[in-house]
C-alpha cells in the first residue's frame, strides 16, 4: 500500500500535460479530413496478419452482462423489457421480443469511445470544434461511424497485477510506462503497429472480492506518460478493465488525461470496462498474450461510441 | 416473372411441414440441456479454419445504420438521443454522450435471433416449454447468453440475384435447394459443417431502387425445403438479407416456417436484416464467397436476440 | 371545397407577420424575469371563479390513448413495456409493472408545450436566447416547470364544425378571429381574461373516418390574426385538436405561426392534440360550452412540455 | 423512538390479515365486470361538492420533480433526454423537445397505482386471475384506463407529524387508525364517501434533512386496521408521502399488506410518493385540511398505473 500510495502521490503538472497533448498529437498527421485517427495504423496487411495468428480457434467474450440494477459504478442501468411474450400473439411461431436501452457511458458497459466522446479546450481530434460538431441530433465528426467495418487487428493484454503478483491494483494507482514495458517483456511480447492494447489493472477481480465503488473517484488506470509510450508504438486502440484514467486524477484541473491524450490529441478509440478476468485467465493458460481481438461497434450515425461485446480469438 | 408467380403459388402442406420439422428436428442431440443448438458445429478447429483463410485483411461490414426513423419496414424506429453534449459540464476534457434504445426484432436493424425468440406449439429449441422459460424478466433458456463468446467462423454468401443475373428477387420468392446448391457451385465454395451461411435476396437494393415496403407480407426468402439441406450441412448460423422467411407464407398456418425450422427446431441462430450489399460487391471482385465472419452479440441475460454489426473479414 | 380553398389560399405575408409579432408580444408585461407568461392572467380569483362553475359534477377527459404503433401521424410511437409481471416475484403482493417512454411533442399524444419549446429568430418568450437557455441538460428558462402547480381554470370550446354544420374542417383551412367569435356568441359563451381557449376543428373525427394522415404537411387550424383576438381577450391557455396552426402555413417561411406568435411572443402555452370529440358531444349534450378545466403536466425539470390527460369537468 | 419501537414491534398475524382482507372485500359489490372499485364512491354529487368548496383559488402541486440520478430510493432513475435543440432544424420557429422515460412504479417518481398493479394469491380485484388478465401486452383487466377519465374529488390530509408535534415519523412506524380518527378530528375534517385521503408521515422531510434511504426496506406508513377503518368510510383513493405500506410489514409473509388490502381487496387506488410537504404548509397555513384534488392518469391502454401531478386546488 506504501507504494501505490507513493505512486497515487505523484502529479502532473498543467503544463507538463499540455506539452505531452502537443507531443502525441496526430491532428493533420493523416489529412485535414481524417476522423479514423490511430485506426489507420490498423493496416489490412496488419489485419491479415492478426488473424494468421489464430492457432486453437478459442473465442473469449471481454464484454460484461448488460447490468440493469443501479449501484455505486451503474449510476444509468441499462434497461431491458420484454417487448413481447408468446402470450398475446396467435399464430405459430409464437415470439418473444426484448427491448434494450442503455445510456452506455459510464463505469458499468463495456463499450467503444468514439472520437467524438471527448474534447479538450473545445477541440475535437483534429482539431475540429466539438461545439459545431455535435448537435443533438449527433456528432458530424469522428462519431463511431469511423469504426463501422469494425476493429479486427492483434489484441495484445498487459496483466498489471499478474507481474506485479498481486490480486489487483489499487484505485488510485497510475501505472507508468516503464511497468507496462517491463510487463510486455515478461510477457514476451512487443507492441507493434496497430495492436490493440488492453491494460488489465484487476478492476473487476477486487469489485467481485470487496463490492462495487464508484470508479469516477477512485479507480486505478494509467499515468500520462504512459500515452508517450504508445504513441511511439502507433497502437489502434487502447482498453481497460476500468476506462483507463486514474482517479484521482495526477493531473490538477484534467479530470481524465488519458480520454484526452488518446480520443482528443493521438485520435485513439477507447474501449472502456473490458472484462479482462476471463481474458486473463486463458492467456496464463496459454502462455500467451496476444490474439485476435474483434470490436463490431453497432452502427449508429452521429453515435458517441458504442456497447460492445469484443471477441478474442487464441 | 412468371417464374416467380410460379414458385410463389407454390404452397408446403402443414403435414409435410410438421414432418420436416421431426426430420431436421435437434432436440437431444446435444443433451437435454444444451441451449446452444447448431452453434456446437463450429468447433474451435472450425473457428480456426476460418481464420486461416484470410487473406487481404479487408473488413466489411454486414450491418445497416441504425434508423431512428419510423417507415413501412421500421415500425419501432430506434431512439437515438445525445444524453450529453460538452454544454453542460464545466470541467477538461468535456464530453459528449448517448443513449440507446431499440426493440430490435423486426425488419429493419440487423440483429441475432437467440434460440427462444420463436417456439412452435409452445416449444422451444430441445422441447423447453416457452411458457415455463420466459417470464417477464427475460429467458432462462436458450437466450442470447448461448452465444455470448461470440460466433466466429466461415461465412459463406449464397448471391441468388447474382446467379440469376437479376437485381433482385421479388417479394413474394421462396428459394429452393436445387437452386441454393447450383449458386454455391458457381460460386466455388462447398458448404461445411459449422458454416454461416449468408443468402442474399437482394431486398435492400431492391429498396435503395424503389422504396420500403412492408416485408412483413410480402418479402423473398427460403422455401421451407431448405432447411433439410442446410440440416444436412450442418451449419451454424443462418443469415439473410430480410429474415430468411418467404412471405406470403408458403406453409398455411405457419406465419414464419423458416423461423420455427431453424430455431426451433435445428437450434439454428438466424441473423435478420443483414446488409448484403457490399458484401455481395467485394465477393465479385475478389471472386471470392467465403470470409471469416464475426458475430459479436451483446450479453444480454436473457435476451431474445442482439443488435449486431456483423464484420466479415477477407 | 371551394370556401374553403379560398381559405387556405389566403396568404399573410411575412412583414405583416412580424408585425403582428411585435404587436401581441408580453416581453417584459411581467417582469423581465418572468417565465409564466400568459398564465399569469390566470389569478386565483378566476381559479376560483372557474371551480364555482361546477354544476354536475361530470369529468372527460380530453387526451387521446397512448399509442404505440407507428403511423402516418405518428413518427415517435411511445413505448409501453410490461418491466414485471407476476410471473418473477416471488412474494406476497405479487405486482405488475410497466416502463412508458414518450418522445411526446408531434401530431400523436396529448402534450403541453413549455414556453421553452418555441423560438422564433433565436429567441424565446420574453427575449430568452435559446441557444444560452438550451442545452442538452435541458432549458433554463420557460420549462414545463413554469406550470408545475398545474393550470386550472375556465375551458371554454369553440366549435368550429358544429358551427359550420359540417363533420370537420378540411386540413388546410385557417379559421379567421371572425368566425371565432361568432362560434362564441352562438354558443353564449365570451372570452375572458385566464381561459383556457379550446378550438375544435374535427380533426379527429375526419381521422376516425377516413382514416390518418400526415398532419405536418396538412392541416386545419387557425389564421394569423386570431392571435390578436386571443391577445385582446388576455386567455392564459390555447389548445386544439391538432396543434392550433394550418398548414400549409399562411406565412411564406414561418412553418408554425401560431407556435412562433403563442409561445414566442405572447408566452402563451399550448396544448396540442386534444381530444376534442367527447368534449364537443358533451357540451351539445349540456348546451354549456364552458367548464373547470384541469391541466396538471408532470414536474420535469428543464423539460420542454409534458404528455398531459386534461379533464374538463362540468 | 421508544414508542415507535412499540410500535413496529407490533405485529398482526397472517391469519388476522387474511380476515381483515375478507372483511374489506369489495369483490362483486358494483358487479362482477367492475374495474372501477371505489372509484364508484366518488359520485358526480361528490365531484361537484368538492369543487363548490373551491375559496381562494390557490393551487399546490403534490408531485415530486421527475430524478434522473439513482440513489438508495430511485433504482431505476427516470430518462430525460433532449431529443431535438434549436441546432438542427433550419425552420422558423425552431423547436426545443424532449424525450421522457420511466419506470415509474418504486420509490421515487409520484404516480398512480392502478387496481391491477397488484394481485394477492394470484387474484386481482374483483377476483380476477392476473396470470389470465396480465401479458407482455399489458394488463386486460383494471388497468388505469378505469381513472382515465380522472379522479377530482375532495381530498383531505391527515398529518400524523403534525399532530404529533414531530418532524417526522420514524422509518418502520405503523400508524393505527385511533391516532388517524383523532388526527381528523384536531383538523375538524371528517372523512366521507369519495374522499381522496392523504396521509402524512414526513418522509419527505426527513430525507430533505437525513437523505435518502431505501424505503423498501425501513418505511412509515399505516397499520392494516387502518383500512378496516377507510373502508367503512368508503373513500375513494388513498395516497401518502411514502407508498402506505410501514415497513418491515406488520404482517409476516405479505411485504405490502396495504397494497393488497387497498388495491387487491377493496379495489381502492392508491398513489404513492406524494409529495406532502408544500400541501401541509399550505393547510397549516389556511388552517383548512380539505382541499379539491385533482389526479389526472395519463390514458396508457392496459397501463399498470401513470406518473402523475396530483393538484389541490384551495
């Protein structure tokens, strides 16, 4: 606990901040017009390359169940109604229908960050003004559209806790980019061009041992500079078993630096709430860390983001 | 269409119709208490296979956008509202949000059928009483939870407008087995065992051509026959452009034959509503009709189905 | 057709409108502050006075059933879902529960319009920017909060078809002040200050006979200058049938003159689609076209109006 | 809190309740297809009785704001989404509007409960089957069509606080129907046939200073003689500040024996969740504890119940 306390301690200055989202910005990198961002590292060649990786045709869901009961991390369950039972129609087949609804941002569905999640100081990726973007009827720019032929690349997992022998890290840690190097390493692999990267901090693994809390306090996720490191890897995307960010925030005055490094500044997807436990477990098993990993975002124009239920492939 | 009119008269007797229903009929065969159904053909060798054949590394997506408005064929349009925009919080980096609602079944968002969407004389898949199954907080059989590692194989797209060297079929067409077979030799593929098999009717350009209509009464699709072959096969998945039922029915007293064949009575999930489109357009340019497909249904506890982006990859 | 085609020929050109803008306009009548508008002409005293009015004792209710189908006037169906049936509790009572959902403004339910609902040049009641009051969290100014004590008063029906001696007025006929009053004199009844003022054009019932239709390219409702009337009276409430305006409009580009001139510029709310039918049969039966009239919107912070179930009462 | 321990220690046997609901019947009193129950007290002689007692005119809503943010008694917040702002349509006027959602039926949300939200060993009111009359369709029987065309009647508040000389009574006390008659006679009311009865337990006020806590578990409310008592004097609707039920249940195996008792037996509506605290003020203030109030139900076919705004109009 003395550690994570000295880790959670550390700051981030404004300035440092604003330095490192000029540094990682890929605004202009791929046209004025570009609304994939990150997503254009994910090359077909990358794409074929991540499914000649599949060796025993093993899937895992890294999605939770939808999860209607409110609580301390589901402030917006989602709804879920039986729209129809067979008990008022009369022919044959008889049906049953559901409705679904879900206010998907937040702590408790697994789900893609759209680009146009996220601003800072007004600005889009891209530099595109989020005020003139998005209306309520949608966002014209970076919605998750963007990423409507789905994400299919190499889904590479970093086990935190796992290297650190631990059950989870503590809410409130910021890991830094030299761990999540170390962590590769013992795992033998090595970012590369278009992976996307799952950092797995055990979110999940302490909710089902010590109950739910509320994560937009207190949650463990990535220090700032960690962005630095991926940026030089030119990762796709980027998930967690939380939404990526520490809180309490290391950086005064950004409540999330990670959502803006990654959506605003890098134009890199965010997929937030990933169940990583049964991911966890089959890559220990495997003795391996990396596998296809499919993100099929509805399709939903002007959409912020999407529920998602991504797919790892062994 | 002549021809048409003539397969369209075409009626299946009741008896016969309840005869193929005990002829393709899988009930047991996996156990008393398998709710997966036809999704035990695609083994994990299978799903593996299927990777294996990728090639370019091209994705398409096999989904329609979401359509939040009401028409002939989208009586229950899709809520689609920005449950925040960056106007209201006063805090870096601000964020713009999104709820999402939709009843999915019927003909206009491409969504899954899980196995107790449909039963037939009160029966579901494995001859679970629908009554006993499915209250009011869901389905405690066969929902879409049976499939929520994802459905990862080969898809195979069986182009009959294309064979037939048309745009489209007529509303009103069952497609027969002899037809289904001389399509998948031209195309060069065989079907397999676990195989998702995608038949295109060619209704959505069919209506990009002429409008909506209600497919309810009046849609192309399979003639009940089918289904023995597919049984045959032993696929996994059944996919189509509307949702795989002729319409008029040809079965009298069987509002949706194909419907209670394949998911009552196979186990068989059916994909309704799929967009065809390009994926017809990228298998004849690559003249290739078989891709790695992903179906990544949501994990609802007991839901009737999912909205669904399908992805094939090449 | 002919007098009446002469009616909806008659156009209002947009200068005159704008005068008549400004000419009925309260901004500023009570307080710059003030966002109850007309509903301050509704004292207690005329509360009173309206309640004193109760001779039988008989209610109707003026809202149409919640309807959840999709259709020609119906572009939003509500939502009604079973959430509990008996079926899953476990426990003595046992209960039914439901889920509505109402994206109420449109030609369908029985709603109130806010003063917030309606701006006209950016604008809203009492000079309000729209854009400043209005952002996705709601309105600042002139919600349906503004009648949350409810609105209680004198109804008074002025019915137009039973005037004429015909079922209903054709969609595209714009009612003048004239006619207004002299339906008033027939029926002995005069307007005063706090009414709550309903026009009946037999919309409805030309819907019961001939079946739906698009209402927002085609309807009855009333002619520019009747504003004026209504200003001079000082009425607190207008309602209608349909939504109060004609269309096509009489003002080339003002889509909904009657909205822009009630909640705009006199902060004058309004009810839209109004049961009027058992009302108008009703008050032939009694001869009394005046009675308590009970509008009791739901408390939603921010909202732009409420679904509602008027009830008059005799 | 010693007295109130006595109090909720006090407890009544099932047997005793299962008498007292046979005594309370009102099954087949207005005739076998009646869904209206006591309803039926509240004559058109009554209705106009209440208004005649209409003085100053004032007017004091009884709902609480509709809570979009869950807590420890809003499980399932209500949704409240901008459907459409001023940016998107390029019209004058332009429009702001709203989309609302709720399950409205819990803790938090004012609203009506109709007869059939409620059966006791499986019969609704009048000894109908809810398994027969409630589908995913809604509910054939008793649904809150039979308020629709509202319920104005004289409504009368008890306030047991009040009377008591306390802020509020304590979560888990059970008032009896001695302390109710004398809480009437302080107010100089006496309770006769049609009344709308509301009872005050301050629960409001307690979680204005406290906060919230979970009133499914720990609430005021009424001991089961109370309705023996509101029988005899054939009221029409019961509400209070809470749901009406004390809890923990007086009564072991029934969790809501008012609910059973009120809905199931005597076919009395109730509304729960009223918001008492400004109408308590109000009738301390004019030192008159009868009012005209208004419930106005949204018309929802087979509906369970409506959100509501109940009015007092003094």
């Amino acid at each position: 606990m003395s550690t994570l306390s000295a880790e959670t301690s550390e700051s981030f200055d404004r300035r440092e901040f604003d330095r490192l989202f000029e540094e990682v910005k890929n605004w202009g990198r791929w046209g004025s017009e570009d609304a994939r961002g990150a997503l254009n590292h994910l090359t077909p060649a990358r794409v074929a390359a991540a499914a000649a990786g599949v060796r025993e045709g093993r899937t895992v869901s890294l999605a939770h169940d939808l999860d209607t009961v409110a609580g301390p991390d589901n402030h917006k369950p989602a709804l879920h109604y039986m729209s129809q039972c067979s008990d008022i129609d009369d022919i044959e087949p008889r049906v049953n229908m559901d409705f679904l609804g879900m206010d998907f941002h937040g702590k408790s569905i697994t789900h893609l960050d759209a680009l146009c999640h996220c601003n800072y100081q007004g600005k889009l990726f891209n530099g595109v003004s989020s005020a003139e973007a998005v209306t309520s009827g949608g966002s014209a720019f970076g919605s998750v559209m963007s990423a409507s032929s789905g994400i299919i690349g190499r889904g590479v997992l970093l086990d935190v806790p796992r290297s650190r022998g631990v059950e989870w890290l503590d809410p409130g840690t910021a890991v830094h980019p030299e761990e999540l190097q170390r962590v590769a390493a013992e795992e033998g692999v090595q970012l590369s061009q278009g992976d996307i990267v799952l950092v797995r901090t055990g979110a999940r693994r302490r909710r089902a041992a010590l109950g739910p809390w509320d994560p937009s306090n207190f949650s463990a996720g990535l220090f700032p500079t960690v962005m630095r490191w991926l940026h030089q890897h030119e990762i796709a995307v980027l998930g967690g078993d939380a939404d990526s960010d520490a809180r309490p925030s290391p950086v005064d005055g950004v409540t999330s630096p990670i959502h803006a490094l990654a959506l605003t500044a890098m134009g890199l997807h965010l997929v937030d709430n990933v169940n990583l436990e049964p991911l966890a477990a089959t890559c220990a098993e495997l003795n391996r860390w990396e596998f296809l990993c499919v993100l099929a975002p509805l399709r939903v124009p002007g959409g912020t983001g999407s529920p998602l239920n991504p797919i790892a492939i062994f």
